[in-house]
C-alpha cells in the first residue's frame, strides 16, 4: 500500500476491483464505513457479486481477466472530461509531478498500428494462440536535451508528449467497446467513470483497493499499471484517502517480500548479481541509475551505499576492501534467466531440482496446476519442510494420493515450528507498518521457532565444512553467522536495522555516531564499509532509543487527524506512514487538500515524514516529487516493463473469445511453458476464477486444521448462475466437476444470482468460481481448485493466471 | 501499585510480554501483580496482511488460555473476524494435529519416523553438504565466477517474522542458491 488501512476512512471514492475485501480483509470495512459516514461512496468491480459488491453503492460487473480494457476506458473517460473542462482537475499534478509532459521518441508506436503490439516487437516462438517473443525498447524512450534532461511540453499539445500518445491508446477504448468485451452494462460503466472521475478535483481523493484479482493474470502487471496511470492522472497519488493500495493476503508478505525471499531481489530490493557483473564496480555500475538533472533526486544514487551495507552485515569483517566485501561470495544468476516460482517447477520436473526447503508454504494446494507440481515434488531426492502441520506438500508419497509409496524414493524431513504468538519478531502489514510481537504462549511438544531452526542447520553445515572442506567452503564460512544456539529476534532486528562500524563523523567533523551504535536513517549508510545494514528501507526501525516496531501509543498526532497513528509501530521508509506525500502539496507546498493534508510548508514541513525533506518545488535547493524515479516524475509512459509503456488489452491464455481489440490474442511477452496444455474453448466453454473465503486462509492448512473454522466453513463448493444451472440441471446441493486439459475437480454447486451468463461480442459466455483453499490432509478435505489453474504466468514477475481460465463444468 | 488492565497491556506492551514465560522473563524490566495467574501479551494476528492486534492470555504451562481483540489497536480496535476469533486454537489445537517432534518418512517407507532434532539435523546437514559438493558451480561455461548451487531450492514463508525472513535469506544465498522463491510470487 502506498496509503494504510486506517487511512481508507480519508477517501471520497473508493474503488475496490481485484478484490473482495469484505470477505477477505474484513476488518479494513471499519474504516470504509468511516469514510462513508462522511459521505464518501463505494465502487465495486467484480465477476461475482461478493460480499463486497452487496454493501457497495455501485456495483458493476466485469469478465474475468478484462481489467486493462475496463480501465483504459475510464482513463479514456477521464482525459476526454479533462479536455473539455481542465478546471475539473489538479493539471498542476498532471504537468509537474508526472511524465504526461515528456516528449517521446518520435519513431515510437502505438499497439493500434502494430496489429496489437507495440514498436519493437520481435518474434521467438509461434503457437497456435499466437507468436511470442520480447520487445527491442530502443523507441520506448523519451527525447532529451543537449544537457541529457527530458524534454518536456507542458501545454501538453506536443503529438509526441506522452499526455497526446496516452490520449492516441486509449482512445479505441470507447464505452461501447470497453463493455462488449468485458461484458459490463453501459449505464453501470458510465456512472464508475463519472464518479470516479469526480477524484480529480485537487481537494477530493480517491483509493484502489485490489489485491490477487488484479495480479494474477498473465497481464497482472499492466492491470496495476493501468490503475496507476488513472490515479496519477486524478492527482491521487501521495494524498490522504488516495493511492494505489494492495491488499497484502499473508500477515508477512510485505516483510518477507521487503527482506526479499524472491529469486530477483537482495534484502531491500537490491539486485542479485548477474554471471555478466564480473566485479563489485561492474554490478554498482549496472544497478546506480544516473541524471543529469540537478532538481532529480534520483534516490537510487545511493544504490552503492546499501549494498556494501548488506555485504559487511552478511560478511562482517571478512568483507573488505581488498576482496571487493565479499562481493564473490554471492551467488551470480545467469543472464536472462528466470528462477521463479513456474520456472522453479519446470526445473524440478525436469531432474534439475534435488533437494527443497519449504519453510510454512503448502504448493501442492497453492501452486498452480498441482498435479505437474506434485509429480515435480516426487521426483526430489529429499524435502525439509518446516510446518505447524502436515501439509498437502509433505504428504505427496502417502497411499491416499500416491499410487506406488514403495518406490517413492523423497526424503521426507518434517520439523515442527512454532506458531505466532510462541515466538518473538516482527511482521509488517499491507501499509508497511512493522509491528512488533511478544511471545504470549509456549509451543507444543518440542516445536521451535524459525530462527532456532535456520541457526541449527547453518551451525550444522558450516561444522561440516569446518572438518571436512568441500566445495568453495568460503562463502559459508565466511559468512557472519555468530547467533549462537538460540537466535534473539532483536539481535537479528539490530542487525537489519544497521549499525556504524567505526565512528561516523558529520561533515563539520561531528562524531554522530560511536563505533556500535545503531543508525537512524539510511541516509547515514556509507560505500566504504563503515556500516552494516542487512536491509536499508528498515534503518530506524530499531535504534539507541529502542525498538521502534514495539510502540504502543495509540494517539494520533496528526494535525488534521488523518489518522497516522505515528508513533504505533514504525513504518518503512523512515517512519513515513504515506509515501510519495510531496505530491500532496502545490508548488509553493501548499496542501491541495488542506482539510486533510498529509504535509505542508511552514517555514519546514509539518505532518507526516516528507518524501526527501527538499523545500517545496519554488525554492532554492528542491528536488522533484517523485524520488525514486531517474527523473524525479511518475510514469504515466512507463517504459520499465517488457511488455509495453501503456496497458493494452490481451485475452487471458485461456479466453473465452477471441480479442477484439487486436489481432494480437494473448499478452505476446509471456513465456509459454506448456504449449500443448491449453484448453480448447470449444471444449472448455466456461470461464473460471479462483477465490477465498473469510473462514479459510490460503492453502488451508492453517484453517482446516482448526475445528471452528472448519465446522463454520467444511467443504469446497463451485458457485454457477442459475442460467447455467438450468442448462445443466443442476440445483444447489448437487455434486459437480470441473474440468479442463490439466485436470478436475470435484465440488457441490451453488446455484446463485451471484454469477450471471455475460455477453461478450453478442455470444453468451458463462463464468462460474471455486475456492481454492481445499486439499487432501486436515481435518476438512476436499479438492484443490489448483488441479485446474495453468502453469503460465505474467510477463513482468511469473504470477500465475489463477483467475482466468476455461473449464467444462458437468453434473455428477 | 493500582495499574488498569488497559495501562498494564501499554506498559508491558514496550517492556516485556508474557511474564510468565520464560522468553518473556528475559525482558521483564518491569513487573506488576496479577490476581490471577495468567500473563497476557498483545499479538498481532497471522493470517492477513491487516495487522490486526489481538491479545493472548495464557496459563502458568505456557497454554493459551483465550484470544481476543486488542482494544487499543489503532486498525481493528478490538475486533476481529473469524479467522481472528479462532486464533487460541492454533495454540489449544484441540484436534491434537499441530507437529510436536521432527518426523522422518524414508525413501518408500509408507509411514513417519519421530526423530530426535540432533539426528534430523545432522541428517539434514549432510544432504545438503552432499549436494552441494556434487554440484555447486564456482564457473559457468564462461569462465566466470558464479558460485552458485541449483540443485537446491527454497520455498517460503511469508508468515515468518521478517528477523526468521531475513536469516533464511541470508543461509540460502549463503549456501549459494538461485531457486529461492515465497508466497508473494503467487
């Protein structure tokens, strides 16, 4: 989340679309409801009419898999509207804080003169859905100056400035076209744009909650893209009320994401190095972006600076100058390829994978199509799992499911953890805030926490290769691993939060720090090997004054009583609780809203931590809103992605139809694992989604082991609208499958209003949707709605497209 | 000393939690007298990513007594929803399920071994030490430095705490892994 939960209670319109909060993250409606009690609306975008859409007051229904087409039409509405009537909207935001002024290169085109594509294409593979490949982005940029800053035309008439190009690609995204493809009602979709619309006044704010509806799509990355673009261009980006917020599903997914538990990312969204980056100064070279222009703030300039931090955390004094600190004890990732969770699988099932750790995660139930990741798990010399339970995962060789347990040959080593609330550290929720967590119960039986059970294997590992040697024993022994028998979370809290190595002096010649003293902010971390930070967004988080994820004061002390509860927990960066707030303020860092300003200048800012603390945009010394981008404004032309700077529509790699917008069916940069399992539509007709339920969480096994749940919630179900029920004779209560090229499931249908047949192009298409969180162990069984879903994902990060794909649905 | 239920839970909220556990005892800078034997700590809930606080009121053995919503959180202020208001039982678990010792299932053996940790560990140890000196590369075709181990994987968590988050990265990169993967990717 850009913004935090309480903060919903700010907003004038709120859209939820990707998501069904009400059933998902119940207790965020507290807050809704806040802001409703002061007049604000709610706008729901779903398949499903959800639990969300009933307590909505505006409720329009889309087919899965067509939110680039839903919102390049409100993008569309929006432009059109600002055009005619500017004073609607905040045009100092559009031309100041964001990209809409930059001119682009002229030999750029547009998807409407490429059959679907944009400039550059070049094709790799050819399958019957299409040709598949990646873009050369040489045109993907803007013009520059002869100081290498980017023009810019801020009357926004330039037919090259990125307002006049954003203007070109959407407009064949009329209302008429928007709803024959995703099948919305016209007078539906015309009242979303035009309230939704009403957020661009300066003083008005809208927010997009969305969560896995949205992501998981082989076009998952440009749906939030599109949703970005829309705020930007209402001036709903930094503002109270505002932002682009995700709906975070796991109580950690922001912490393990922030601490990088991902193939493509080091602790604080560093790079991993590339065979390609031979020494330190080659992979610093690679990752420091550079600007030539002196208002940029251009953030990751200091790029160098948290990573030799991590390097001296991980490696302590064995990373030094001379050995480039420990830069070749990382492992290098070769060039181009992907290492995540589908390619994982893929090379799992071809014998390249022989050994896995899961640490609390249950693929076999959350993985897609499970079948192939099940058959991929089998073939493993050995597993450690590290659980609460026995899961689907660590329970593939059981007779149950495993016809030949005798020559299943896996190693199975299933260690016991400890729950919650019998351990101590931290977790971060959807709007960063770190909050910390006492230990309140002992675990069972001999059950330990992560910490004790990571720190033992280590210890065990590093004494092998202590007596024996082996192969390139250095980057283990290296390695400052001194946590002793039993880990403290606040020695390892310590140790993210970062720490001087020698005394830090100021440049008056201060001393700011002592040797061993805990830094405050990251802007204190230095390239030579001064300081430690195994993770830089986290510096303040534990400090000499103590540890700042415990606070407990619950008042809020914010001026205008937005809620920021500051000094509850402590939120990265910075304790910043709203990021990017410099664009809530004019240039003169007035705020556009002052009755519920995140910052203002009064001689210095007040309110909320400021984005960079620069003086508002007509003073001496400032920097641009937009820090973390090179050139200081938001991507409204966003050419970092690989599949295009603006959204465009793509069928899903299983649509019911083909596109209508293009020739091009399906988004032509992802990478087509399994081209032989796609499901036929003329075999496969009905659209499915996946979803969760209140009373389960995830892959089930931290819910259908607990009795209340289960007796509250006991068996899978398939929800189908009454059209489809009649044409199958099926009634609720009755026993159904789904099936399609990859598997079946079997559940009992719902027959309900809550799905309706859509008509797409003329043609009825039906949609119909299974919970996903069953499988075969625990105490409530059923079958997993991943035996379904296809082994493909988007083009950007490889999420897989969970919620879209086609299946047969048949009585049984 | 006269302290509100409400004054203590703040107080010993930044001081110390669980008092009367051991984990807890370490940090108890301050403590004040119950009239009943049960500790209770504030939590913030482990399903999603709403950081709901809860408060955890637990017996003298360590087993949780009850678990409720923590009033004085800012987001849920004392509410919680059903997956919140089932947290005692991951603790309770009285369907006897939770893992209590390390189990081993051996190669085509169709049943679980309890084991002790040293056994499971040193076991596990050697597995990974025996596939890492078959295949860790130091070079790739190149000639250039890679240091890297393939033949392994990790996956999860992203319901650890980010200090279990960031020592796990920390080993498995050590160990010099590529294949490292959690929930947020799918």
């Amino acid at each position: 989340m850009t913004n935090h939960w309480v903060d919903l209670k700010n907003s004038d319109i709120i859209l939820i679309i990707g998501s069904n909060a009400a059933e998902n993250h119940p207790i965020s409606f507290k807050w809704i409801n806040e802001a409703r009690k002061k007049g604000a609306k709610l706008i729901n975008v779903d398949p499903r009419f959800t639990r969300s859409s009933a307590t909505a007051d505006l409720y329009a229904r889309i087919r899965s898999g067509c939110d680039i087409a839903f919102i390049n039409g409100m993008i569309k509405w929006v432009l059109d509207d600002m055009e005619a009537h500017p004073e609607k909207y905040n045009m100092t935001y559009v031309t100041e804080y964001t990209n809409m002024s930059f001119l682009i290169d002229p030999s750029f085109t547009l998807p409407a003169d490429n059959g679907g594509k944009f400039s550059g294409f070049q094709v790799m593979d050819e399958f019957s859905i299409g040709q598949f490949g990646q873009y050369d982005k040489s045109t993907w940029k803007w013009q520059t100056d002869a100081d290498g800053i980017p023009k810019k035309d801020k009357t926004l008439k330039d037919p090259n400035c990125a307002f006049q190009l954003l203007k070109k690609q959407v407009s064949r995204y009329t209302v008429e076209k928007v709803c024959s493809v995703t099948g919305t009602d016209p007078d539906a979709y015309r009242q979303v744009c035009e309230l939704y619309a009403s957020t661009g006044a300066p003083d008005r704010s809208g927010t997009i909650m969305y969560a896995m509806g949205t992501t998981q799509h082989t076009h998952g990355t440009q749906n939030i893209r599109a949703y970005a673009i829309l705020q930007l261009l209402l001036g709903n980006i930094g503002v109270a009320g505002g932002g682009i917020n995700a709906l975070r599903g796991e109580s950690n997914v922001q912490g393990s994401t922030d601490h990088c538990l991902l193939w493509h990312i080091l602790p604080g969204y560093l790079k991993p190095p590339t065979a390609s980056q031979q020494s330190l100064q080659a992979h610093l070279d690679a990752s420091t972006p550079k600007s030539n222009d002196p208002k940029s703030a251009n953030w990751w300039q200091n790029y160098p600076k948290y990573f030799v931090s991590l390097l001296k955390s991980w490696y302590g004094e064995n990373a030094t100058a001379d050995n480039e600190f420990g830069y070749h004890f990382l492992p290098k990732l070769e060039v181009g390829r992907n290492y995540s969770h589908i390619a994982l699988f893929e090379a799992m099932h071809a014998g390249e994978i022989e050994g896995l750790f899961c640490w609390g995660t249950n693929p076999a139930v959350g993985g897609p199509n499970v079948n192939f990741e099940r058959e991929a798990m089998s073939k493993l010399k050995w597993m450690v799992a590290v659980d609460l339970w026995q899961t689907e995962t660590c329970s593939i060789w059981q007779p149950d499911v495993c016809d030949d347990p005798a020559s299943q040959q896996t190693e199975f080593f299933l260690l016991p953890a400890a729950a919650s609330y019998e351990k101590e550290g931290s977790v971060v929720n959807s709007g960063r805030w770190a909050q910390w967590r006492w230990k309140g119960a002992q675990p069972p039986g001999q059950a330990h926490h992560d910490l004790w059970i990571v720190s033992q294997i280590m210890n065990a590992v590093r004494n092998l290769y202590k007596d024996e040697g082996g192969a390139n024993p250095d980057p283990i022994l290296k390695l400052r691993w001194d946590y002793g028998y039993d880990p403290s979370a606040e020695d390892v809290a310590k140790e993210i939060n970062g720490y001087a190595l020698v005394d830090i002096v100021d440049d008056k010649g201060n001393v700011i720090y002592k040797k061993g003293e805990l830094l405050t902010s990251f802007g204190h971390l230095k390239a030579d090997g001064t300081t430690a930070s195994s993770n830089w967004l986290y510096t303040g988080s534990y400090t000499e004054a103590g540890n700042q994820m415990a606070r407990r004061d619950n008042a809020d002390y914010h001026p205008a009583g937005i809620g920021l509860y500051s000094n509850w927990s402590w939120c990265w960066p910075l304790n910043r609780r709203i990021i990017y707030n410099r664009a809530s303020v004019d240039l003169d860092g007035n705020p556009f809203a002052p009755d519920k300003f995140v910052i203002r200048w009064a001689g210095k800012w007040e309110g909320d931590v400021p984005d960079g603390g620069w003086a508002p945009m007509n003073m001496e010394g400032t920097r641009y809103a937009f820090i973390m981008k090179t050139e200081g404004h938001a991507h409204i032309f966003g050419p970092g992605l690989v599949d295009g700077p603006f959204p465009e529509h793509y069928e899903p790699l299983e649509g019911p139809v083909d596109n209508a917008f293009s020739a091009t069916q399906v988004n032509p940069t992802i990478k087509v694992w399994q081209p032989d399992e796609i499901s036929d539509r003329n075999e496969f007709p009905v659209v499915c989604t996946t979803y969760r339920v209140t009373e389960h969480w995830q892959a089930g096994q931290m819910t259908r082991n607990l009795p209340w749940l289960v007796e509250l919630m006991p068996q899978v179900f398939v929800e189908i609208s009454k059209e489809l029920g009649a044409e199958l004779g099926v009634e609720t209560g009755d026993p159904i499958k789904l099936s399609n090229v990859r598997g079946s499931a079997r559940a009992v249908a719902i027959v309900t209003n809550r799905f309706k047949p859509f008509t797409i192009e003329g043609q009825a298409v039906h949609q119909v949707g299974i919970p996903w969180h069953w499988g075969f162990t625990g105490l409530a069984q059923g079958d997993s709605a991943n035996l379904l879903t296809p082994h493909v994902g988007d083009a950007n990060t490889m999420i897989p497209e969970f919620k879209a794909f086609l299946v047969k649905v048949e009585k049984v | 000393m006269n302290v509100s239920r409400r004054e203590f839970l703040k107080l010993s909220g930044v001081t110390a939690g669980g008092l009367l556990l051991p984990a807890g005892a370490a940090l108890a800078a301050k403590r004040f007298p119950l009239h009943k034997p049960v500790g209770e700590t504030p939590t913030i809930c482990c399903f999603c990513g709403v950081g709901c606080g809860a408060i955890v009121a637990s017996g003298p053995d360590g087993k949780v007594v009850n678990v409720e919503g923590d009033p004085d959180h800012p987001i849920n202020l004392g509410t919680l929803c059903s997956k919140g208001a089932a947290l005692a039982q991951l603790n309770l678990d009285p369907g006897n399920r939770r893992l209590k010792t390390p189990l081993y299932r051996a190669p085509g053996a169709l049943d679980w071994e309890e084991k002790s940790w040293d056994w499971t560990i040193e076991q596990i140890a050697r597995r990974i030490k025996d596939l890492r000196d078959e295949h860790f590369e130091e070079q790739d075709g190149e000639g250039r430095i890679v240091n890297r181990l393939r033949t392994i994987a990790s996956l999860g968590g992203a319901a650890h705490d980010s200090e279990e988050c960031a020592l796990i990265v920390k080993a498995m990169r050590a160990l010099g892994l590529v294949f490292i993967e959690h929930q947020a990717r799918i």
